[in-house]
C-alpha cells in the first residue's frame, strides 16, 4: 500500500472567493487535485504545494471550508 502524502492548496471558488492553506491527503498529487476538485466543483487551482510529511502547518479543516463556503453561495 503506497503512502499518503499531503498537499497545500490555494483555490479560487467559482464564487470567486480565494481559500489558502486547504489540505489534503492523497497517494500523488493527480489524487489530491481530483479530490479538491470533487469537493470545490469549478474551482481554479492557483497554488499546490506537497507537505513535508511530519508537516503539521495551519492549514483549514476542509469540512469548516465546504460550509462557509456553502453558507456564502446561499441566496440571501
């Protein structure tokens, strides 16, 4: 089993709205790009960066960004 690695994103919702320090695991960084872009549909990738592996950073929790990110496509 290969080993997972971490990745850094900075992304442009379709929104608009730029999201730094999102963090994800995946076994290669086509992995981790697919899965950003099943969770951020739309979105543009300004920035990936791979995270050294004792890299504990201040990324975001991705679930806390998917919804403030919802609650700000909401309709007001």
């Amino acid at each position: 089993m290969a080993d997972m690695m971490k990745f850094g994103f900075r992304i442009r919702t379709r929104g608009g709205m730029v999201v730094e320090n999102l963090m994800v695991q995946a076994r290669d960084r086509d992995g981790a790009e697919t899965r950003i872009r099943q969770i951020y549909q739309h979105c543009e990738i300004l920035d990936c960066s791979t995270l050294a592996p004792d890299s504990r950073g201040d990324g975001v929790d991705l679930e806390s960004m998917i919804s403030l990110i919802s609650r700000q496509e909401e309709p007001r």
